[in-house]
C-alpha cells in the first residue's frame, strides 16, 4: 500500500494517515495550537458505587469484565514498576484467555519484562502498542511485525493526547504499592512501594473504567492519594503487582568510565562558566551515570561557592536525595522515583514532592515547570550538524529508547546533550539524524569528550566562552575529528514500510521510523 | 610452510579489536567472511582493506575470515598484517597514513608526574587515553602482553603510535626485556615515539645496546628524532648499578623503580609502608639526583583507593620523586594533585623568591627574610614549587 506524504516543518515525509487516522505534520515549535474542548469521559452518579465505599472485586480478572473489556479497545498502563511490572502482563494474559482481540496497548512506557506480551502481538490479541518501545518489543516491531503503526509519545505528549482525547482510554489498571478499598492509592508505602504514581494521573482523570490494582491493601484512608478514589470503579488486591528489586532502576549509579566522567566534568564547566550554577538556580539530570556525575559535579561546585539550588527535577535517587538533605538544593520536583532513597526521602520529606506528566511536562495547559528549568542534562543516539537529535532509534533504525520526558525537558533555557563523540567505532552526529526527535532550535549545547559545540542560536552562550580553555568547537568539526578516527560510515538502508510516528510535544507527527532491513 | 593463521582477539568482553583468521589456498582467489558488529556502517570498507592489504603482501589466494568488534582501520590492518606474517616471509610493512596531527618532541626536563600504563595488544584502552591528561602514556610490550602475542602486540603498538592521537601526553612504549626488547624498536622508533622504557636493567650496557639500535634505526631511516631513555631499576644488582645506568648516556631523563619484581628478587613482599624498599628507593632516587635526572616511583595498582593513592604520591614527593606509574585513567588527577604544592609550600616558595628578587634588585650579596639566611639552592627549590603550582 503506498501511504500519501507530506513534507513536515523539519522536512521530514510524514503520511497523511496513521492506523487510519489523519495526522497532522509537524508544524515547528510553538506553532500547532488546538482548538476546541478537552476530552471528558462520562459523566457518572454515587449511585451506581457501593454506599460504603468498598469498590474491591475478586480478581482482575473480574475487573476487567466488570469494566466490559472487549475486541479494539484501548487499555492503559503505567511504568512505575519498571522492569518489576507484572500487571501488564497479567492483563493480556487475561485478555487471551478471554479471547479478546485487537487491543492497543497504551503504556506509559514498556520494559524487557514485556517481552512476554510478544505472542499476544503475534496472535492477535493485541493489535498495537502506542507507548515507549525497546529491547525485544523494539525489535519485533523495527522488523515490521507489529500489526498496526506503534505511536511514541514523550511522557508530556501522552498526557496531551488523553487531555484532547486523541488517545480514548477504554480501561486504565493503575498498579499501586498502596491503596484502600475506595480506590485511593499512592506509591510510597508497601513491597511494590515505587515512589509516585503521576504517570497514571491522566489515567485516572479520562479513561471510561479506572481498576487499582495493589499487594498493600490498607483501611481507608490511604494518605496521601496521589490517585484519588473518586475516579476509580474498581479495586483489586493481589499477591504481589511487581518485583521490588527490579523496581529500583539499575541505572543509578555514578559512572566509573573515565570517558563519562570526563564529559561530566567537561558539562559542569561549562555550566559553572556560563553562569548557570548560581544561587537559586535549577536544574535537571536524569539517572544514567554520565548524568548522575554531573550532578555530583554540580554539588562540588555549590559546595565551593557556598550557594544551594532553589529546585531540581528528579527522577530522583539516593545522590539527589543526599543533596537534598545536605540542603544544596530546597526542594526536588520528583516526576519519577529511581530508587528506595527516593522512596524514602519523599515519604519523610515535604519538600520531596511528587510531580505528574501534567504539572511538569503538558503542552497543551497554562504552562509547565519544563520550561522554568535554568539547564537540564539529556542524552541521545545521535546529533545532526542543525543540532536535531534523535533519542528513540539507533544509527541502523532500529527502535531503541521510550522518549519519556525527553522532548519536554527541551524547552529549559539550557538543553545539554552530553555524548561520546562515537560509540563503538560510529559517530555520533550525522548530516541528518536517522529519527528525528528533537529539534535544533530547542538544543543548546553539545558536549563531547573531544569538545563542546554550542549552537549557532545561543549567541549569548558563544559570547560568554569566548575568551574560555574550554575546548570550543563547531559541530562541524567535532562531526569531522569523529570520521577522521572512525572513517566515514555508510547509511545502513531502511525498508520502506512505515513502522511507528513520533509524535512532538503537540501532538503533530515530527518523524516516522522505517522497518529495518534484515 | 604452515596454511592457516590467526592473530588478534575476540569474544565477548573483547571491543574495538577484531580476529582475523587466515587460510592460504592455491586457487580460487581471495574470499573474505566478515562477521562484525558495525557491518552495515563500515562492511564494504573493511572487506576492501582486506583486499587492498593481501594484495601488497602478494597473496592472491585465500579464505579469510574476520571477527570484528568495532574495530578502527589501523587495528584491523595491524590484525592482517600480523596473521600474514605467521604465514608467510616479508619484511614489508603495511603502514597506516601517518597521522599528521598530534607528534611532538619533548623535552628532557619536562614533566613527568603521571605515566599511564596501557597493555600493548588491548586497543580500545589507547583510543580515548590521551583525552586524560597524563604526562606521559606507556604502550607496554612487555609484561601486560601474553607470551604468544608478542608479535602482534608490536604491529599493533605500531599502528597506534602512527594514528592514534596521545595529544598532550609523552608518547612511551616499554619494550620487552633484552634482548628481545631490542627487536622491538625496529617496530617504534621509526614510528613517534618520544622514549622508551628499559625494563628489568642491570647495567650501563643494556642501556647503550638500546641507544646503539636506536641511532642505528635512525640513520637508516634517515630520521634526526629524539628519543628519551628510562630505565627500570627492578632487581638488587639493578639498584647497586643504577648510578652507572643513569649516567649511561645523556639520552636517559629519568630511572625508574620496578618494586614488585625488586621485592622478588630480593625475596621480600611488598607492604604498603615499603620499608623493605627503602634503601632501593633512597639509592635509585640518589643515583637519578646525581646525575641531575628525574626519579620515578613505581606503579600503585589499586585503582579504587584514591586516598592510598593520594598518601603514596605525598611520600614519593617528599622523598624526591618526580612522578610515579599508574594503570587507570582515574588516577592521573590525584597524582598531578598530590604533586601541586600546597598553598603553604607556595606562600613560603613566594616569600623566598621575593627576597631573592629584592636582593637582587638592591645589589646584595646576601638573600635573608627576616634574620635568616637564605641559600642560593632554597633558591632555586621555591623557583621549582612556583613552577609547579602553576601548571
């Protein structure tokens, strides 16, 4: 079937339908503007609840056919759990067994642990996923596999599409590490305590049928209720909704690779020498190692100059955490707990807060706290000479990454990507990044073992280096020095089927991904 | 005459290397299986190398198979060229294009603090080793290189001295004890190198063989490069000659100590106080001061203990030492750290070489603070301090 194209605002073809649906292409940062109302799912009467409050139901699976589960509907679930999920799971093997058929699967994000719902993808029971995709499901659907077009969307993209309805969520399971009968839930307490639970608040809000789901049943009140149970039909306790210790990202530790830390430590120069570590200033550093030591860079330097940090942005962890409490840093705006520390801090702590998709990330409100951050600290596959960036697809195309709160973090004043400048023996920045995710406009800075290349855009930025010892290059040279230890590589080839879209913060398509060839 | 080779590495733990297996045919042309973990972005260039490389070395057919791990040209040539060789006679070289960037001479007297040492045969430790600023990286052929990969460590060490760019770092390769060391420096002195290691030296004589096949390399090459000499002390007779091995030749900048095999050989263990190396120590240092050369201490290998590593460069500087060995990039700041006056040392280095000016200035004879004396040696050890706080 051959799909009608059109060029998007980056130049990307993007088809005018995806799973049938229009499209709409990227249009440039700032420009799409909807129009009309935000989704609101029925309107729903006491009556129809238990008068004392008592919503639990027997098993899941009674839940999921109380909640009318049937063929093509959209069932949504969360990644608090991370790898230790075992909701997802149980819902599609439910599913199965129940024979439905044709369901979209829409997580906040999937992890290997999902490797299992593969089969379910091969007979039919689900149709496809709209939702981060990597390890074997980003496989299985970089070869084609996948019925339907897969739709990625950044944390702050999938509350925009609940919010405009543009994703109807049929039945949400919310998995808890704590819940009462009433449906009142949150992620700080219990065995599958996972910290908070704000990937489920659009959720919670818009679906048709809301189901919790927990191994940690406490007498209501269940305080504090990051969900709250008057959105909730039905509550469900079970024996165990994840495995703790894959709860806790393996990600979180500081890096001991001398190249890493010497691109941290680059990074935080840089941030000390433009002005940004300042008093009251913010920031955000996500959880992989080369990230985590910048923060602890970032600490050093405040430490010396006697200042704190008015707020960070976590995904937060034990070093964050520590920060906290050394009182470096006033508060952490949490959107993601990475390990028990994190648990802990926020469950003692008032300034621990937990945050959703809505407060930090949602294009389509009255502004978010991404956008207030002073510098945030990304990573990415690779970099194009125009700054684009790609975040979700490898060099050969094939699906590797979610977006998560990827492309909204772009719009701090500062975005920095630090990356090696090649990864075993490829390049880092292209001419064109395979799978565009990002745009130059909103990337500010790239830092590299071998230099820093500022954009072109940030004359203020260039302006203060200028008289620096900081290695200061252009993105044209750093792409050169790149080939000139690597080679030049060839562009692997991509089959022509259309395999996923990749919706910008707006919810226009910015990029499509092709199926690999094998 | 032997049929099949095989050099270089593979394996799961193996990155940036490749194996190159090599089956000499009488017909059927050249047939290349390569199996590599970037073939869709350096497939066809790799295959083509292949090709290009066994047609210099005249072979025209052959089953070839490679293992590549993201290796770099320069490695998978060297990789060929090693397996060639156990196949076939040559002389020749198959050299990468010299790499324009990045070779400089260095000086005698220039800083020595931190030497880096890298295994030989293992390449994805050089590539981004000159980005850690060590004074100096040491391409080892001798004991981080296993006994059967000898050879091919030396084409290796080859090729990365041509291509790969140490930037700021002195560029040193430590041969292999003699006599063997000396077949390795036809592979390394035509080749950047700024000074070679001598190890497990016992006499002024080793050093002078190494000198003379130095020079003998250089003028056939025609080539005027200047190449430094370190020895290292590692036996008892090594420490009692040591004064002869320093003042061998005017081409040694500094001796170096080898404690694990001195302990050996003197048939104590090592300890972390090191009394049972202090004379060595004393001797090697003094040896080294009085022929107006640098000392260096010997390598400390516990990579995660900063703060051990930290007291062990405080006790080698009080003692005279000018830089010690080190196998992880991590530990090259704490050296050069541990190496940089204190602010006290500076304030008192300053105060000193004030004096000396003002002296100077007011045509005295005689430098004093206050009511002491201060002698032309205080003198120039506050100039040294000065000069190494700034660096």
């Amino acid at each position: 079937m051959i799909e009608k194209m059109t060029k998007n605002a980056l130049g990307r073809m993007i088809p005018e339908k995806i799973n049938g649906e229009k499209v709409i292409p990227f249009q440039g940062v700032g420009k799409y503007k909807p129009t009309g109302r935000r989704y609101a799912p029925k309107t729903k009467s006491v009556a129809d609840f238990p008068a004392d409050g008592n919503k639990i139901v027997e098993s899941l699976k009674v839940a999921l056919q109380k909640s009318g589960l049937k063929d093509g509907m959209t069932i949504s679930t969360h990644h608090h759990f991370r790898n230790g999920d075992l909701i997802a799971n149980m819902i599609f093997d439910i599913a199965h067994e129940l024979g439905v058929k044709n369901l979209r699967w829409f997580p906040s994000a999937s992890f290997p642990c999902h490797e299992h719902l593969i089969k379910y993808l091969d007979d039919g029971t689900i149709s496809h996923i709209e939702g981060s995709m990597n390890g074997a499901l980003g496989k299985y659907c970089s070869e084609g596999k996948m019925k339907k077009t897969a739709v990625l969307r950044s944390h702050g993209g999938r509350y925009q599409a609940v919010q405009d309805g543009e994703v109807k969520i049929d039945i949400a399971v919310l998995g808890a590490g704590c819940a009462d009968s009433f449906g009142n839930a949150n992620g700080l307490y219990g065995d599958s305590a996972s910290g908070l639970l704000g990937f489920a608040l659009a959720d919670s809000q818009y679906a048709d049928k809301v189901i919790v789901v927990t191994d940690n049943l406490v007498e209501f009140p269940c305080i504090p209720w990051q969900i709250q149970g008057n959105y909730v039909d039905y509550t469900v306790q079970i024996e165990k909704v994840g495995i703790s210790e894959k709860i806790i990202s393996g990600t979180t530790r500081i890096t001991k690779s001398p190249d890493r830390l010497l691109v941290a430590e680059i990074t935080a120069k840089f941030c000390d020498e433009v002005g940004i570590i300042r008093d009251g200033f913010s920031f955000q550093a996500g959880a992989g190692g080369t990230a985590l030591s910048i923060g602890n860079y970032f600490a050093q330097i405040m430490r010396e100059k006697n200042i704190k940090a008015r707020f960070a942005r976590g995904g937060s962890n034990k070093y964050l955490v520590n920060m906290l409490e050394e009182g470096l840093v006033d508060y952490i705006l949490d959107g993601q707990t990475f390990d028990l520390e994190g648990v802990r801090s926020m469950a003692e702590n008032s300034n621990h807060v937990w945050t959703s998709p809505f407060t930090s990330y949602n294009y389509h409100g009255k502004g978010n706290f991404a956008g207030m951050l002073d510098v945030v600290i990304l990573g990415a596959t690779e970099v194009d000479v125009n700054f684009n960036a790609n975040v979700v697809t490898h060099s050969d195309g094939a699906l590797l990454h979610g977006i998560g709160g990827w492309q909204n973090c772009l719009f701090s004043k500062c975005t920095i990507l630090p990356i090696p400048l090649f990864r075993n023996r490829i390049p880092i920045i292209k001419d064109e990044v395979t799978t565009l995710v990002g745009p130059g406009e909103l990337i500010d800075v790239i830092v590299t073992e071998r230099g820093i290349a500022i954009n072109p855009r940030r004359k203020d930025l260039l302006e203060k280096v200028k008289d620096s010892k900081l290695p200061i290059k252009t993105i044209e040279e750093l792409k050169s020095e790149a080939e000139e230890i690597c080679g030049i590589p060839e562009k692997p080839k991509l089959g022509e089927k259309i395999i996923a879209a990749i919706k910008w913060v707006d919810g226009t398509v910015i990029d499509v991904v092709r199926e690999i060839k094998k | 005459m032997q049929k099949i080779a095989q050099s270089g590495n593979d394996g799961k733990s193996v990155k940036s290397d490749c194996s190159v297996k090599i089956m000499l045919k009488s017909t059927g042309g050249i047939s290349i299986n390569l199996k590599s973990k970037v073939k869709k972005y350096f497939g066809n260039s790799i295959v083509e190398l292949c090709k290009k490389e066994l047609k210099y070395f005249g072979i025209e057919n052959a089953e070839v198979e490679i293992i590549d791990s993201a290796a770099l040209d320069y490695v998978i040539m060297a990789r060929i060229e090693s397996a060639v060789k156990k196949l076939i006679k040559t002389k020749k070289e198959y050299l990468p294009e010299i790499n324009v960037i990045g070779h400089k001479e260095t000086k005698k007297n220039q800083l020595r603090r931190s030497r880096l040492y890298l295994p030989g045969n293992t390449p994805k430790l050089s590539i981004n080793a000159g980005l850690h600023s060590a004074d100096g990286i040491i391409l080892d052929l001798e004991d981080s290189v296993a006994p059967t990969k000898k050879d091919e460590a030396k084409i290796l060490v080859r090729n990365s001295l041509i291509k790969t760019n140490f930037y700021n770092s002195e560029k040193m390769v430590r041969i292999n004890q003699l006599p063997a060391g000396l077949d390795d420096l036809d592979y390394i002195v035509p080749y950047n190198v700024n000074l070679i290691l001598i190890p497990k030296c016992e006499s002024a004589e080793q050093v002078l063989q190494v000198e003379n096949k130095i020079n003998a390399i250089l003028e056939e090459k025609k080539m005027t490069s200047t190449i430094w000499l370190m020895p290292i002390i590692e036996s008892a007779l090594g420490v009692v000659n040591s004064f002869a091995i320093a003042s061998a030749s005017d081409k040694v900048v500094a001796l170096a100590i080898g404690l694990e095999d001195y302990t050996a050989d003197i048939g104590a263990s090592r300890t972390n106080d090191g009394i049972e190396s202090f004379f060595a120590r004393s001797q090697i240092m003094n040896s080294a001061k009085a022929v107006g050369i640098q000392a260096i201490g010997s390598v400390f290998s516990d990579v995660n203990n900063p703060d051990e590593l930290r007291k062990y460069v405080k006790d080698a500087k009080a003692m005279g030492f000018n830089g010690i060995g080190c196998i992880h990039p991590r530990q090259i700041a704490v050296i050069h750290d541990a190496f940089t006056p204190t602010e006290d040392e500076i304030i008192k280095a300053q105060k000193i070489v004030d004096a000396f000016e003002d002296a100077k200035s007011k045509g005295l004879g005689v430098v004093s603070i206050g009511s002491k004396m201060i002698d032309p040696p205080v003198v120039k050890r506050a100039e040294q301090t000065l000069l190494m706080s700034k660096i």
